[in-house]
C-alpha cells in the first residue's frame, strides 16, 4: 500500500490521478501559515502495511518533502519522439499543455508504474537541433524486463553504451538524449 500525506484540500484535484496508483489519501489540516497542524504520530496512524510515506508538509524547522515529478528534454519533432518512446519504453502521454498561440507543446509522458513523468518540449520556431553540450546528462531507468528490453533495444538499433561491468546499457534518442537502462536490484 502506497500512502500520499496531502497538506490541505488544495492538492484534492489530483485526487483521482493519485487513486489510480492505488494511493490512501489523507487530508491533513493546515494552520495560517500553511505547516501542518499536530494530529499525532503518523507512525501510529500508518503502522500497519506501509510501504512508503510521503509528507507534504513537515513544519518549521523541519525538512519538507520534495518529490521528484518529471524530467524535461527539448525536441526537434515531437510526433518523432513520441514514437520513440511509445516503441523503446511503453511511455504514453499522461498530460499535454499547449500555448494558444501553438508556440510551444509540453506532452508529459510515462508509464503506470511511476508517477514520474518525462517531459517532451517542442518549441514552434525551433528549427536547429539542440547542443546538448559534451552529452555527459541522461535519465536512468530501471526495469525488471531487463533482458527483453534489451532485446527490443538490440533490435531497434538503439544502444549506443553498454557497461558490462555494471550491468547497466544506454539507448539514444532521437534528439541525442541518452537514456540508462538499469536492471532491478532485488
């Protein structure tokens, strides 16, 4: 059971995307200043069956939570990229932005397993590819289809590293993005 701590009702609107990761959502209130107000011990209210907890809000002097949400990479074609991905690593669209003029379109995409997301910018007047400096950034993806992606990536032509040593191989897309592919640590 995966928990999600909401500091007050204005996270409510991503209530049904969070039910669809099977997350218990808490409402917890708030005082003025916006930290959470004492309700007692999360560790007694969430003692049995947590897998992971996840607090919005921690209070003064405290750390508060941070969570990664998505990642972006800039492209030349979108529809491009969009293929890329669907064929390479089953991600889908979850959420489009677009400006009203059409200068820009942000598709956020990913799978059902993670709530994170990868973010694909495609900027209207873009024309050059992007300089993506000495290519040293990436994303690291991990698997437990370690071996069928491989195989799958071995087919499409996209490898482009593999660190025997470590285990671990990249795949290239079509903007030059390097993407780690890393198999589950049990």
């Amino acid at each position: 059971m995966d928990i999600m701590i909401f500091e007050n009702l204005r996270f409510s609107l991503f209530y049904e995307e969070m039910l669809k990761f099977n997350f218990k959502i808490f409402i917890v209130p708030v005082c003025r200043e916006g930290h959470c107000l004492q309700i007692g011990s999360l560790c007694d209210i969430l003692a049995a069956g947590k897998d992971h907890t996840y607090t919005a809000c921690a209070g003064k002097g405290k750390d508060e939570m941070l969570r990664m949400d998505h990642f972006n990479f800039n492209v030349l074609n979108q529809e491009k990229s969009l293929e890329f991905y669907r064929q390479a690593l089953d991600f889908v669209p979850k959420r489009t932005m677009e400006a009203a003029d059409g200068s820009f379109r942000l598709v956020f995409i990913g799978n059902d397993d993670a709530p994170f997301c990868l973010e694909l910018t495609w900027l209207r007047d873009r024309t050059e590819p992007y300089d993506l400096g000495e290519g040293e950034i990436h994303l690291g993806i991990v698997t437990d289809r370690f071996e069928e992606m491989h195989r799958r990536h071995e087919q499409m032509g996209i490898i482009c590293f593999e660190n025997t040593q470590l285990g671990v191989y990249f795949i290239e897309d079509p903007d030059g993005y390097w993407i780690e592919i890393i198999p589950e640590r049990k």
